[in-house]
C-alpha cells in the first residue's frame, strides 16, 4: 500500500478522509492488555496454590470425619509433579484463555475435564514414581480422592465465573478488546459488524473495512460507522500498523490462497486469526472448526487438525523429548558452539525466517555454518529450479541423485561441513519446539522465497507444525525429488499416530550417525 502520511488510509477516490489517528487503539486499551500476562500469571498461582490446598484440605476432612489415617508429608516430594500435570490439564482445556468471546457453560464444562482428568492424571503419576520408580507403598484413599476433587472444582469454577465477570465488566468499558478487520462490504458485513457493535462482551472492536478487490465509487466510505480504509492486498501492512489480531471475512469471492498468502507476509511477530461467515463454505480448506460469535454462526480457519488427545500426546512428546534432547546433548552443543567460533568470525547460531503452520513465519535457529558474508542467492535460483523444472534440479549424478542441495558449496565453512553431515546444525531447531513454533516430527519448514514457487497442493504441507525430523529425513532426503518429498508429508500428515512419530524418531538416530544423504 503507498499511502503511509497522517492524514488517510483510504481509497484517493474517498470524499471523507480518515484520520490515522483516530484507528490507532487508545494508550489506555494497550496498558489493558499489557495485563493479560498478569492476569494468566494470577491463574497459575491461584491453581496451584488451590491444588495444593484442596489435597491437604482432602487428607484433613479425611481423617477428622471418616477417621481415614492419611498423611500429607508423603505427597510433599511430588507437589510440584502433581501441580504441573493439573495446571497442564487446565490450560489443555482452556482455562487460562483470556481472548475472544466467551461461554459460561464452556468454561464450567472445561473445569469439570480439567480437574477431574487432572485428579487422575495427578494420582496415577504419584502411584507410578512411588510403586513403579521408588518401590515404596503409597497411601490413596478414595475418601481422600472426591474430596480433593470436589474443593478443586469448586475454587477453580469460583475464580473463572468473578474472572469472566470482570472481564464483562472492562469489555463493557470498551477495555480489552480484540482489534479486528472486516473483509467485504456486503449485507454480511454491515449485520457482522452491527453485531459486534451492540454486543461489548464479546470482546472485539472492528477498526476498519476491507474490499476484497480495488474500491469502486459505489463503496461506502463508513460501513455501520466504521471507515472502509484499503483492499485485501493492504492487508499485512494495516495489520502491521494497527495492531490487528482477528480477521472476520464475510466476502464468499474471496480464494484461500489469497488468506494463506496474507497470513505468511503478515510476518513473524504478527499471528492473524481467520473467521469466516458460512457462504463461505464452497471455498474452505479442510482445517476449520464452527464456533459462534453472539448470534452469528463463525467458522475459525486453519486449525490444527491434531486436536484433543492427539494434539495433547504430541505436544507433551514434543516438550519432553526436546528438554531432555537440549539437556542430554548440553556438551555437544557447547563443544560446536566453541568450534564455530574459533573457525571464522561471526554468530554462533543463525537466525533464519521459515514459514510454519498454515503460513505463519517464526525465526528458526541454528548453528552457523556458513561464513558470515554469505548470501542466499546461489539457493533461491537452485529452488527454483527444485520446483519448477524437476527435471534440470538433480545437482549430483544418476546414481547418487542430489535435491534442494548445492553440491560443495563454497559458502560452508569446514565446521560447517562436518555438522551439516551430521545435521548437527539443526540442534538447536529443540529450542523452537519448546516454544512451539516447531514440533520433533513433521514435514521440514519451508522459507518464504521457496513458498513463492509453491503450486496450491504443496500447501498442505502447512496443515501442521514443520519438524526437526520428519518421513523425508528418513525415506532418501535429498536423493527425493521436490514432489516426493511432498507427498511423503502429506502421507505422514494423514496417517498421524503418536507411534509413527516415535518410530520416525528412532529411526532418525542411526540415519543422522551414519550421515546418510547429506553433502
């Protein structure tokens, strides 16, 4: 978009101009959600201060009124076990969830699961430490059980139906309220953005209005009082500058390769999320869930397809295996980190934009292996050549075959080298996955200029998080063609199990010793 001066952000062809200022939000709206992480924090306290309470609160009522003989001193060694599994439990159900509209009823069933299972989860972790680790007899009473229980459901459903009322309350204000865009200017548009409006509480102020295509003259300049201010094509960059968080298309021409492409040049540090009214469902792509916003039904786009206890099993092996990865090989990355930098001047590690899930860029680290003047040229023509004419792409011989690969790249450095046979410059990738923008397995994330090659079908690839590993790694890696490596993750994406990651997995080690198909 060219116009970035004071006064407009709409159409040159608009008779009312709209001040800039006038669309950013307010000092005081910004310090409201500078609260949220406190506010989150607030929740973790109080529930693991309230599950430690209802377990001491269970023993006492225990051995006062059913003269059961139970003692809190053999639990203390496990506290913070049984603490993390419960608050685990809680936030896998939602209940630190401080955006977006809001149900009573789902956050009082969400209480119910999240207590109940993490009362279980708790008690059958402390029954594996004592009888399966330490060999030691552990006292559980089922008096001692239901009344934990009962106080926990009871202290968590009371801080999240006072939480809710307040945040009622600051919305009603007009605090706290999620920025958003509306896409199109239809009668779907107008009833979206009248409902928003009149309903506070559900926590979302429309900024602005989008065309899908260039405006015309009989574009209204105000939809329901809120200024139409640019195209879709504007989209990244007024999102950008007013800190947009929600997208809410109500434009049935709009392609979803069109949204895929807004989300990934939104860039790295801005995440949209997409909703859709339902004229939309001729054009969706497959990842979607329905929810309801007020009274208007809503479709949220590209939501991770493991969902549930899948998405839970895979999230939990993904934080688990890369603590302990980081831990374990904590020698082995201090002994590259030192070799690197005494070969060549420059960072340790590097920093390198990729696009993840569904379109959204993260800056995927590390280490260096390339002198620090290096430029990505000589890659971008050779990916292009990988997509676009396969047949040209092979940079090694008939029977050694080379993909996505520059054959002895001047640009390696002889530490560089060894760890790229090895793929030990991929270590720290672990770091993404704790913060979750990576998982262990799944297909290899992209970077943008590769992207821009992509036919529609290669875009599933972006249906879930990229991996450190994935079925490529393990099934040839660049021996394989662009078009093999992508349908092998479109295999492993509709074929999940936790077991193919774990075999997937283990079955990385040997290839990664023995150096396999790397240059």
């Amino acid at each position: 978009m060219s116009q970035t001066t004071l006064p407009p952000l709409g159409s040159p062809s608009s008779s009312t101009a709209v001040p800039f200022v006038r669309l950013v939000p307010s000092v005081s709206d910004s310090a409201f959600h500078s609260l949220g992480p406190l506010v989150v924090a607030g929740l973790l306290l109080f529930d693991a201060l309230a599950a430690t309470g209802s377990l001491a609160a269970g023993i006492w009522m225990a051995s006062t009124f059913w003269q059961v003989e139970p003692s809190f001193t053999p639990y203390v060694p496990f506290l913070p076990t049984l603490l993390f599994v419960r608050i685990l439990t809680l936030r896998h159900y939602g209940l630190y969830r401080l955006r977006g509209a809001f149900r009573y009823s789902d956050d009082l069933l969400g209480a119910f699961k999240g207590v109940s299972l993490g009362c279980i989860y708790g008690f059958v972790t402390l029954l594996f430490f004592h009888r399966g680790i330490l060999d030691q007899p552990l006292f559980l009473s089922r008096v001692v059980f239901v009344c934990d229980w009962a106080i926990m459901l009871f202290l968590v459903i009371t801080s999240r139906v006072l939480l809710r009322q307040a945040q009622s309350w600051a919305r009603s204000e007009g605090y706290g309220l999620i920025p958003a865009f509306v896409v199109g200017v239809g009668e779907e548009a107008r009833v979206c953005i009248a409902e928003i409006n009149e309903s506070p509480r559900l926590g979302y102020k429309v900024l602005g209005v989008l065309t899908t295509e260039e405006r015309t003259a009989d574009v209204p300049d105000t939809i329901e009082d809120v200024p139409v201010i640019g195209t879709f094509n504007d989209l990244p960059e007024l999102a950008r500058a007013l800190g947009i968080k929600e997208i809410l298309i109500t434009d049935a021409q709009l392609h979803p390769r069109r949204i895929f492409n807004a989300m990934m040049n939104a860039g790295r540090k801005h995440h949209l999320n997409f909703r859709v009214v339902p004229s939309l469902f001729n054009c969706l792509p497959e990842k979607t869930q329905i929810e309801q916003l007020g009274s208007l039904p809503m479709i949220q786009l590209f939501r991770d397809p493991l969902s549930g206890v899948n998405r839970f099993l895979k999230r939990a092996l993904d934080v688990v295996g890369a603590g302990l990865g980081l831990i374990v090989l904590s020698p082995v990355l201090a002994l590259i980190a030192i070799a690197i930098r005494r070969e060549s001047p420059g960072p340790i590690f590097y920093r390198q934009e990729r696009v993840g899930m569904d379109g959204r860029t993260f800056q995927m680290l590390k280490f260096r292996s390339m002198y620090a003047d290096a430029t990505d040229e000589i890659h971008r023509r050779l990916m292009v050549e990988t997509i676009k004419y396969p047949a040209h792409a092979n940079r090694g011989t008939r029977g050694k075959q080379l993909y996505g690969k520059v054959f002895n790249d001047p640009r390696l450095t002889k530490v560089g080298k060894w760890i790229r046979r090895y793929s030990l410059d991929e270590l720290p990738n672990l770091w993404n996955v704790l913060k979750g923008e990576m998982s262990l397995v799944g297909p290899r994330p992209p970077i943008p200029y590769e992207v821009a090659e992509y036919q529609d079908w290669h875009r599933a690839r972006f249906n879930v998080k990229g991996g450190v590993t994935g079925l490529w790694q393990v099934s040839g890696r660049n021996r394989l063609t662009f078009e093999q490596m992508v349908r092998l993750d479109i295999y492993y994406i509709e074929n999940w199990s936790l077991w193919l990651d774990i075999k997937i997995l283990l079955r990385t080690i040997p290839v990664v010793l023995r150096g396999d198909n790397t240059y």
